[in-house]
C-alpha cells in the first residue's frame, strides 16, 4: 500500500515551506516517527517524521523547491517496511565508501519504553554515528570524536547541541583535521553555492523591506561612562545566580522608555486600510548570527521585565537561535527591533528595517575617547547609536527625539532601575 505524505499545516497562518535538507531517499526504509525531511518556513527549520513504517518510494520535490501545505511530497511503500536498508545504515554506508567490511553505527527501532536505542557493530575508531553533514563538519572544526558522543536527536542522531556541549573530560577528542589546498599551476576555480535556504529567505524579507519602506538613518553618541560602572558593580550579583549580564538589556530599558514617549517608533503600516498602528506593547526583537544567518527573536512585553529577566530571556532565545530550536512563536509578534555589532567593531551602521516593522536600532561598540566635559578634555567610554525609520511613518525629528530621549536614560542609568519590575 502506497501511503503520500502531504506537506502538514504547521501552524502560525504558514501556507508553504521550502525544503532544506532530505534525511531519506529512494529505496531506504523509515521507521515510524523517524525523521525523513528538514522544512523551513518563515526563518524556522522544522524536522518532520514520518506518521508510517515502509520503504521510500519517491520524493516529489528536490532541496531548494517551495511546496505548498497539503501537497504531496513523499510516497512510502507501507508494505515494504523492513526490506530494505534504514536511511541510518544507507547513509552510514554511503559516508564509508560504501566498504560493507568496516563497521557502522546502526539506529534501532524504539522499544515499548519509548527510549530510543542505539546499538553499535563495532566500538573501533572507525565506527559511524547518525548525524548530519552540518554536525560532522562542526565536530572535526572542534576536533571532537563524533563516537564519544551520546547523541540526543531520533534514534541516537548527534545533534549541534550534542558537539557544543561535549568537554573533553567526558572522553578524548581527536585534533582537528584541516583539508590541503590542492597547488596546480594555472588552476583557478569558482565555487556555486545553492542560493535557497535560510540566505534566500533572508534575501526576500530585506528586498520586500528596502522596496517597501523608504528608509532613512540619523546617528547620535552616547556617554555609556555610568552604564560601563552600573554594569560592572552588578555583574558579580549577575553571576551568582548565573545570569550573563550585557549591555543590551540596559540598552532595551532605556528603548522602551523612549517608545513610551514617542510610540510612532512602536507602530507598523496598515497599508490595505491607510492606518497607522500604534502598538500599546513592546515586542523587541534581538537580532543573532547564527551559521545560516541573521535571525531575530523576540522578547515579548519587555516592559514588564526587570534587568535581570531580561538578561535571562536574551541569553535563552540567542542560545536557541544558534542551536536552531526556536519556534514560529520566538519569531513573530515584534515591534521594534535592535542589533548589536558592538563586539565586532565599526563607528555605526544603517541596518535594514524588520518589516513591517517602522524602526530598527544598530548598537555599535563602546570605546575610551577623549570628549570635552566643562571645558576640559577627559576620556569617557562613547558608543553611537544608529537608527533606521519607514519615512512614510516617522519624521526625522521624531526619530532625533525618539534616540535623544535613550540618550538621557543610558547616561542616567540609575533611573533605569526605576522602571524595572
């Protein structure tokens, strides 16, 4: 019985995803709950398993190609489960050479506890472990044996978290192997990357936004001397309760009270029925590199979250972010959006607007520059903030006061705490 699995509705008004990685192919066999595809939709990569146990028939659509919810895009052969080789033991196989006499890692099918086991052939240095390209590549960058690793995903599979998180007290690690750049005279080539995934999801939404929204950016500097000393005496309370405390949920604090003031920042355009909506909650987004890209969470109500909560709700989405396990939820719902390039460097920046979004914040470095106070040359530690506006909806001396006004609450800090929960 030939059983077609159409693409799932997955929630969050999602009509359609793109599909990213395919963990089976022809002629393997899945078990049930295995996972069989990678779909990304709207800046999120979701693994979906299979509802059935068969053999892959065929895959309707290639790595790259965007399929609507409800439209078939693998067939399984009900009646061929367990005849031919699992997607584990044909891409264990396949990493080998195809060398049937080495050993490999097989995944074996769940047992009536629900656990997951994995069984191995052989626990020699050459044993195979279900993970991905991605994973495996990561683990030779960190020279990371993949075999000393328990993995956490389906069936065993090594999952990012699983190389992040090792330490080289839980077993050896090899040393990282770097691949030799071939020396041929006269030999130059050009490399072609697949321009689909997250980079093109990434493309479409900073077009839509630089098409849309006429932009326009005013920069102003900050004496962050207070906020460096505020900082510095909390961070030691910070760490006692394991709290990594930054700048950034200073910065947001001091964006909020700004958006209270001049809430056109803390709006989007109603462009179908001609209104302005001025929102009465703050959603802000952070904006975080990960490997596929710039991705940007959101901290929901952040008005109602002292210092501290914000700091543990930044580090949480961020380390989610990295380790691709956010949810449509994390994503959605922003009003205004800050990025920080502050830890690479750079005077300032005229980032792009998270539309429909009307502003986005660059947070730049903050260094030792000498600066004028009553007459006199001292040093201060200065920082510049940028600021990125929709010129349909906000004015430039809206977006000069909109940033004045974090100015003053970033060089008072103390009255920070005041607004705090």
């Amino acid at each position: 019985m030939v059983f077609e699995f159409k693409l799932p509705d997955i929630g969050e008004g999602v009509h359609e995803g793109e599909i990213s990685k395919w963990l089976v192919q022809p002629g393997q066999s899945v078990y049930e709950d295995e996972p069989m595809v990678e779909v990304m939709t709207d800046k999120v990569t979701v693994e979906i398993t299979s509802p059935v146990a068969g053999a892959v028939k065929d895959l309707h659509y290639k790595k790259g190609d965007v399929v609507k919810v409800g439209q078939v895009i693998i067939t399984i052969d009900k009646a061929a489960a367990g005849e031919t080789k699992s997607a584990a033991e044909t891409q264990a196989h396949a990493e080998n050479g195809g060398k049937t006499s080495q050993p490999v890692a097989v995944a074996e099918r769940p047992q009536g506890d629900g656990k997951t086991m994995q069984r191995y052939e052989s626990q020699g240095p050459s044993s195979k472990v279900l993970a991905a390209p991605a994973v495996r590549k990561l683990a030779r960058s960190m020279g990371v044996d993949l075999t000393l690793i328990s993995g956490s995903g389906p069936h065993g599979r090594v999952q990012k978290a699983d190389v992040l998180s090792f330490t080289p007290e839980k077993g050896v690690s090899t040393p990282s192997l770097k691949p030799q750049r071939p020396h041929v005279a006269g030999a130059r080539h050009a490399e072609r990357i697949p321009f689909v995934g997250m980079r093109r999801k990434i493309a479409e939404h900073l077009v839509k936004s630089k098409h849309t929204a006429p932009h326009f950016t005013y920069v102003e500097e900050v004496d962050m001397t207070d906020i460096v000393k505020f900082r510095n005496d909390l961070q030691p309370h910070a760490e006692v309760v394991g709290v990594k405390l930054t700048y950034l949920p200073f910065i947001m604090k001091a964006v909020i009270e700004g958006l209270k003031k001049y809430p056109v920042l803390n709006s989007s355009l109603d462009e179908a029925k001609q209104e302005i909506v001025l929102k009465q909650y703050y959603n802000l987004g952070v904006a975080v590199a990960t490997e596929d890209g710039l991705i940007v969470p959101v901290v929901k109500d952040a008005d109602q979250l002292s210092l501290m909560d914000l700091a543990v709700e930044i580090t949480d989405l961020s380390e989610k972010a990295r380790q691709g396990k956010l949810s449509l939820s994390d994503l959605q719902g922003g009003t205004f959006t800050l990025t920080s390039i502050g830890s690479i460097g750079g005077i300032f920046s005229a980032p792009i607007i998270n539309y429909p979004e009307v502003a986005i914040m660059g947070i730049q470095k903050i260094e030792k520059r000498p600066v004028v106070r009553n007459d006199e040359i001292v040093i201060r530690e200065m920082m510049y903030l940028s600021i990125s506006c929709d010129h349909r909806v906000v004015d430039g001396m809206e977006a000069a006061l909109f940033v004045k006004e974090v100015v003053s609450w970033l060089e008072h800090p103390a009255r920070l705490l005041l607004s705090a929960k």
